[in-house]
C-alpha cells in the first residue's frame, strides 16, 4: 500500500468515527432528553394571585413560561432533574422577589416558598378636634395626629372617634410608596363631656372672695384654671377665686395657648384667645423629616415596639431640628427610664415643664421626677 492510499484510509477512518461519535451524541440527548427531563418544581407563592415566571432552566426555543398563582401555587414541570431553577415572583402592590431552587436529582417534585413583601403607602391622619382615636379598617392604630407607616396599596377606610363628637370616617385609596394625608373634622354632639355648660351670663352676683371669667376662643377649646379644667366650649363663664390664676386653653388641632389673669373679686374678668393655625399644618409636618414633629410621630411606635434606643435617636434629632420642642423633651423624658438613664429622664422632663409650664398634667410630670429621683437612689444604693 502506497503512502497515499495510506493516509487516505486514515482520513476516512477518523471520518467514520467521527460520524459515529456524533450519531452517539445524538442518541444520548434524546436518551437524556426523555428520561432526565421530569423533574417538577412547585411554587407556593403569598399573596394568591401572583405572576410566576420560570427564567431557568430553558430550553432553546422554548418561550416564557409564565403562571398566575390564583390559588396561591403554580406547578412547572419536565424540568431536568439536578438542574438549579430560577422564578421571578411579582404581584400588584408588592415587591418583586427572585428565587432559585435546585431540583432533585430523583426527579420527585420539590417546593419553593415564597412571601412576596407589601410596598407600604405613608399615611398622616389628622383630626379637628385633635386626640381622637383614629381607626384604619376598624381597627384601632393610635391618637391623632397620627402616622401611619404600614398601609398596604389598595382601599382602606379612615374613621376617628372622640367622646363628644360625632364620629368622622373617610374612604381613601392609596397606592405603593405614596404619602397621603388625611383631615378628619369631628362634629360636635352637643354635649360637653365635662358636664360643664357653655351658659350665657350669669345674673347673680360672685359670692365674697370671687369673681368671674368670661372666656372666649375663636375655636372649640378645652380651658384649664391652673391646671384643673373648669369649662368646654367657645363661650363661657366662670366663678373663681379672687387672686392671680394661669389659664390654658388647648384647641385641638390648633395648638395650646395660655395667660395669666388677676381675678377681681366681685368682678368680671375677659379673657379671648385667636387660634389662627391651619389645622392640617401638623399633618404636612409629620411627612416632612426637616421637622421635629416627622421624627416624635415615628419615635413613639418606634418605643411602643420595644426598640427604646431607636426611639430616643428618632426623639433626639428632633430636638437637633429644634432644641425647644417640647414634645421632644417629654417622649425623652418617658422613654430613658426603660434604659436606666435616669438623669437626662430627669433633665428632660424639667426642660418639658419649663417649655410649656401651664401643661394641664404638671403636677404628674413633676411626681414622675421625683419617682425617677427616687429609682436612681434606689440603684446608686445598690437595691
């Protein structure tokens, strides 16, 4: 045999294995394609409804393999076992989540779990008169101004209750991420829930040592003679004492105001407080983090959830916006305790009573310092 005729029977043996490897090739991917191919995997996906898509595994040409969970679970299978899956889960109001799963290399089905997170929508709640109980879907969530960091997309009905009032309620929709704001405005009922009337002038004369008030505010108010409530209204008259008296008025939605008066005795005293303040300015404030009122709104949940050193950082960059703002001091005042910090509880608190002396409740305050007082003594004793 020539060189020639050699090295042409060589070139056609290696042709002819070749083919023949190919052929086997061939044979093992359909072999495998049929037999291999039958893995299942089962998504169980909250909430009901969802859109599952597979990513991976694909085979070339197939298309997008996409099933809505409309009973909470969508099953893809002859998937090739072994293989490592990869769903992209999505649903209306919800964030999208991503997972992968690896199938069992027996092939049995095996099941992913996924919870798809609500996107929350911010909800500030307001009401006039303030202090209201406010309800999210008939379920109590605080007092007003309230905010609410946990409202999930979709319908959702306001209500606010306070005794003396009618009952206020608002239907809103909201949707993922969005700030709303919300202004309930309760009527009043008539009647004073003190059981004090708002009547007219009295004819008789102020027995000895007495004399009167008249006081008047351009709203609703609750007024206080040092630090007792003697009346609820817009118009009233009271007797008193003769003799100097701090009066503080509180007009819910409004703010607080206060003054000092010499009652004469025998004689009648005026007294008129302007309320001029937009009642929803608190709501606006509550959404904005450039004021205190943002971080005290979220500081008090915050504590109220057990996490006091989270809170008393939210309460303190409220008073780096604004070192005077009272409500700051007092949440500090009430919060430091549960971490032991019994000073700055104390110096809080006095700070709190210096910035809003005619505060209805001081004498409570002022026993909580002496209590705090008290407690420090007990641990600097070792008890």
């Amino acid at each position: 045999m020539s060189t020639r005729e050699a090295a042409v029977e060589r070139s056609g043996l290696r042709s002819a294995m070749a083919v023949f490897a190919a052929l086997l090739a061939l044979a093992g991917f359909f072999f495998f394609q049929g037999k291999a191919k039958d893995a299942v995997l089962e998504v169980q996906v909250t909430p009901a409804g969802a859109t599952v898509e597979l990513k991976e595994p694909l085979s070339p040409g197939d298309g997008p393999r996409v099933l809505r969970a409309n009973a909470g679970l969508v099953t893809f299978d002859h998937l090739p076992r072994g293989a490592l899956a990869k769903v992209v889960a999505s649903a209306p109001g919800h964030r999208q989540a991503v997972a992968t799963q690896a199938l069992h290399e027996d092939g049995s089905p095996v099941r992913l779990v996924l919870n798809l997170e609500a996107e929350h929508a911010l909800v500030s709640v307001a009401t006039d008169p303030e202090e209201a109980l406010v309800y999210l879907d008939n379920t109590a969530v605080g007092v007003s101004p309230v905010v609410l960091t946990t409202v999930v997309a979709g319908n959702h009905v306001i209500s606010a209750r306070k005794p003396g009032f009618q009952p206020a309620t608002q239907t809103i929709q909201v949707k993922a991420s969005e700030n709303r704001q919300v202004l309930l405005t309760l009527e009043p009922t008539g009647d004073d829930p003190t059981g004090d009337k708002a009547d007219g002038e009295p004819d008789d004369k102020p027995p000895p040592g007495y004399g009167r008030i008249h006081l008047k505010s351009s709203h609703r108010s609750t007024f206080y003679a040092d630090n007792f409530k003697i009346a609820v209204g817009q118009d009233v008259w009271r007797t008193i004492i003769a003799g100097p008296h701090n009066i503080y008025v509180r007009c819910d939605g409004r703010g607080a105001k206060y003054k000092n008066v010499e009652i004469i005795e025998g004689e009648t005293t005026e007294a008129f407080f302007e309320f001029n303040e937009d009642p929803t300015a608190k709501a606006r404030e509550a959404l904005d983090d450039t004021k205190p009122l943002y971080w005290v709104a979220r500081g008090g949940p915050t504590r109220n959830s057990g996490k006091y050193g989270d809170a008393v950082k939210m309460f303190q960059k409220a008073l780096e916006l604004d070192p005077d703002y009272a409500q700051a001091h007092r949440q500090l005042a009430t919060t430091l305790p549960a971490l032991k910090e019994w000073d700055a509880a104390i110096y809080h608190m006095e700070r709190y009573l210096e910035l809003d002396p005619a505060v209805p409740n001081a004498e409570f305050y002022r026993g909580m310092i002496k209590r705090y007082q008290e407690e420090k003594e007990k641990e600097e004793a070792g008890h």
